[in-house]
C-alpha cells in the first residue's frame, strides 16, 4: 500500500509507460497522468524503429530487453513488425556486434561490401551513396512499431488499471510556500491539481514549464547539456508507387546528409526520417534564452520550410537513388527533449523535493517504451541501480558541441531565409 498520489505531465512513451508500471507496481495509489492531447509530440508518430545496434553497451542491453516484449508481450507484439534493418554508414559496425555479445546475445547480423549491399534485397540499394562506406551491417532482428497505436494501447491499459487521464495542458508545476517542495500542478483551465510527487514526462515542453513555473530560480532550469530539439519526417506521396519497399528493411544512412526510411504496410505509411537536428532558440518572458518548439497549439508542426524538406528529400536519394518514383509529401517537424550525452533524464531534480523528470528521449528512445516506466518507478523509489542514477541524472556533463553530433547546432529559422535548390527523386 502507498499513500503516495503521483502526478505524471505528458503522455509520450514516457508519461505513458510510467503511468503503466506505476499502477502494476502500487494498484491502489492514485495517478494522475495529465497531457494536452495535442498529440504532436516526438511518440505521436506514425511507426518507430527498433533496434538494438548501439555504440553504447547500456542502450543495447535495454534495447534486447525491450525488444523481448515488443516480440511477445500482448501488449506490443500486435503493433510490431519484424524486419532486418540495414546500416549505410562510414562507422565501424562491428561494436553493434561486439555490445551485443557483451549483453550474452547472438546477433543475427550480416556484414556486406558495397557490391553485395546492391545486389541484395532485390537491388532496392542499388543506386545508393556509398560515399565513406564499405561495410554494410545487417541486423535481422530488427523492426518498427505502429507508434501511436501501441502508446494509446499502453494509456488505454493504464486507465483501464485505475490510472486517472486527464486532457488538459499544465501551465505551472505548483510549489509550497518555501519553494523547496513539488505540491502540485496548475492546468491551463486554471485548476489546481495536488500530488506527493509531481513527474514532468513532457518532452520538449521540460524546458518553458520550469520557466514559467520559477522565472526566478536558476537553480530549477535545465542545464546547457539539456534542449528542446527537432528533426523532419515525411511520408511517400499517394502517387508514390512503394510496392516494392512493402515489408522490405529499415535502412538507416549515417553519411552525408543523414536519415532513413521505414518501410509502408497496407494502412501505415512509407516514412523517411531525416538526422539532422534543429533548435528554435526565443527568449523567454523571465529573459531567459532557450530552445523551445514554436508557439502554437500543435508545436506548428506541419510548418516546414521548403529548405529543410529538400534536405529530407535528398537523404532520402542517398538511399534509393534518383531515380525511384517516390515523391515525399506529410513533412513534419518533430520536437523531443534532447541531451548532449544523448542518455535519457530519469531522475529527482536536486534542487527540489516530491519533483522528478522522466523524459529526454534524444532522438532514440520509442523503442524503450516497454521498459521505460520499470526504470522510472525504480528511481522514484530510490532503488534504480547506481550507474543508471548517474547515466540519467538532472546534471549530466556538459559537452561540447562538436562531440555530441546529434545535439542541435542549426536554427529553425535560418531555413525560413534561404531556398536549396530542388532535386527530383
Ligand atoms: C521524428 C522523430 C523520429 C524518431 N524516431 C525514433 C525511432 O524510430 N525509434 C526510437 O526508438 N525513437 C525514435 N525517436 C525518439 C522518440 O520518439 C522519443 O525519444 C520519445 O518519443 C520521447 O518521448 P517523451 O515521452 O520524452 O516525449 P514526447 O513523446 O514528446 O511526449 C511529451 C508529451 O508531453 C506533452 N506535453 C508537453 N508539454 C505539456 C504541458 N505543458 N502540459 C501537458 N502536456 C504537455 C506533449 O503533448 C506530449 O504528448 C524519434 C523522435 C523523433 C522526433
């Protein structure tokens, strides 16, 4: 039994998860999971890869965790589609190999040349840049989920649990009177919503939500280690023919200009991904300086410059040539809370009682939603494992931009001012 009432702010794979494992782990407390249902969040997708490959042993081992429930738990096995997954880039793949052996699994991989890379799969890479490239690594057990389907399974399997969801957006985490302490959440019609324990699950919103809430405390904002970034995605245009990409592989390009695809089913669609990442840096009414998604009741998501979609459009050459008929229509861009280190934050804020971040998925962190909320009710419960605790602490070092190559460096509002040059696929 707990008396506890945990109060969770936004329903991506985080907030969801959370809500999920919260009310498995203490039936009868009371949880609160509270978002503004805007679904445009980084988890409100249309599919989402999984894999296990990681140049970072701990992802990979929580990677094959994961993956054991999206393959057999009737939660997520619906929503989950096998297929290999092929890696065109100039990185050494044989880590991908090696984390896996460490974790004491046999991957089911291939290693290609460039020659073999064309001819396989039916010669659907035949006409891609191989340019710094000359091993290609195959994982066949790999695969992509229907996001937003499964999230709304795992909040519909939360609710049906006794978890309490509530459609609203949070404009304020609520203090007590000390400001040391977490008592609350006030939502945006104005109401005042107490809880034990206040968890902000809210991705890119993290960063404008302690600035509202504490303009004058430096001591609660995030870090520079810590921002709201995005990438683009679209979708093959109705004329596309994609027949021939039905239930082929995921193909990732981590050279020249990055991204990947995932293949279209019947009822979901061919979807390309770009790895480029953007910031949209404003100043905050307390004079702070942040990136933030744009203002809007949908983070102006559909709103994409032309250069940037151009940018997609030729990742997504690099990986089926010039000349293979699909045209990209849907561009949207996708905000998430990113870190430098690209580890997730799962942890109490030090500067703050009862109030603990669960977010930060850094561009990589969909596939862990069968797990993510084990994690997150072990830190509330100051049981997580010491080397986790530290991973994904508040307080992450900071590194330098050049290091971390995911971490944004570009501005959303430089591409409004200048056009790139069209390329027909
Ligand atoms: C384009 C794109 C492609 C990706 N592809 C993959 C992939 O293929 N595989 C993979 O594993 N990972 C992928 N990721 C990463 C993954 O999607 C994210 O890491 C993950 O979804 C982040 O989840 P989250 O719960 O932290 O945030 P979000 O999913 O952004 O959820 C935050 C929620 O908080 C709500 N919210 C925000 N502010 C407030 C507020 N003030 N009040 C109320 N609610 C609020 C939002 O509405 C939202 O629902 C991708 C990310 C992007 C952006």
């Amino acid at each position: 039994m707990t008396e506890e009432s945990y109060i969770i702010v936004g329903a991506g794979v985080f907030g969801a998860s959370t809500a999920l494992h919260l009310i498995d782990k203490y039936p009868s407390a009371s949880i609160t999971l509270i978002d503004r249902n805007a679904k445009c969040g980084a988890s409100w997708d249309w599919n989402k890869v999984i894999r296990s490959d990681y140049r970072d042993e701990l992802y990979t081992r929580l990677a094959l965790e994961a993956r054991e429930l999206w393959v057999n738990d009737a939660l997520y096995k619906p929503y989950y589609h096998a297929v290999p997954m092929v890696w065109i880039s100039g990185t050494e793949p044989s880590v991908y190999v090696e984390n896996h052996r460490k974790a004491g699994v046999e991957p089911n991989f291939k290693m290609l040349t460039v020659d073999e890379a064309k001819s396989e799969f039916g010669g659907l890479f035949k006409d891609a840049d191989y340019e710094g490239v000359d091993k290609i690594y195959v994982n066949y057990d790999s695969g992509w989920a229907e996001a937003k389907d499964v999230l709304d399974n795992v909040v519909a399997a939360a609710v049906s649990k006794g978890v309490k969801f509530i459609a609203c957006g949070v404009s304020t985490v609520v203090f007590d009177e000390s400001g040391s302490r977490a008592i609350g959440v006030r939502t945006s019609a104005g109401d005042f919503i107490s809880g034990t324990k206040v968890i902000l699950c809210n991705g890119a919103g993290l960063p404008k939500l302690m600035a509202d809430s504490a303009p004058d405390r430096d001591d609660l904002q995030p870090g520079p280690n810590i921002t709201a970034a995005s990438v683009i995605t679209g979708n093959a245009s109705s004329g596309s023919d994609v027949s021939k990409l039905m239930g082929s592989p995921i193909c990732s390009k981590g050279t020249g200009l990055q991204g990947g695809y995932i293949p279209p089913t019947v009822h979901t669609p061919l979807k390309f991904w770009s790895d480029m990442t953007y910031k949209n840096t404003v100043q905050h009414p307390s004079e702070r300086t942040m990136s933030m998604p744009p203002a809007g009741e949908d983070n102006n998501q559909w709103a994409v410059p032309e250069a940037m979609s151009r940018e997609l459009e030729e990742a997504a050459i690099g990986i089926l040539g010039p000349d293979s008929g699909i045209t990209l229509c849907d561009f949207r861009v996708c905000w998430e809370l990113t870190t430098a280190s690209e580890d997730n934050i799962i942890s109490p804020h030090p500067a703050c009682k009862d109030l603990y971040i669960a977010t930060a998925g850094s561009f990589h962190s969909f596939k862990f939603l069968p797990i993510l909320g084990k994690y997150v009710v072990q830190m509330l419960d100051g049981a997580l494992d010491p080397d986790l605790t530290t991973r994904w602490a508040w307080d992450q070092p900071v590194f330098s931009n050049g290091d971390r190559e995911r971490y944004p460096t570009r501005e959303l509002k430089e591409f409004w001012s200048f056009e790139r040059p069209r390329q027909v696929i």
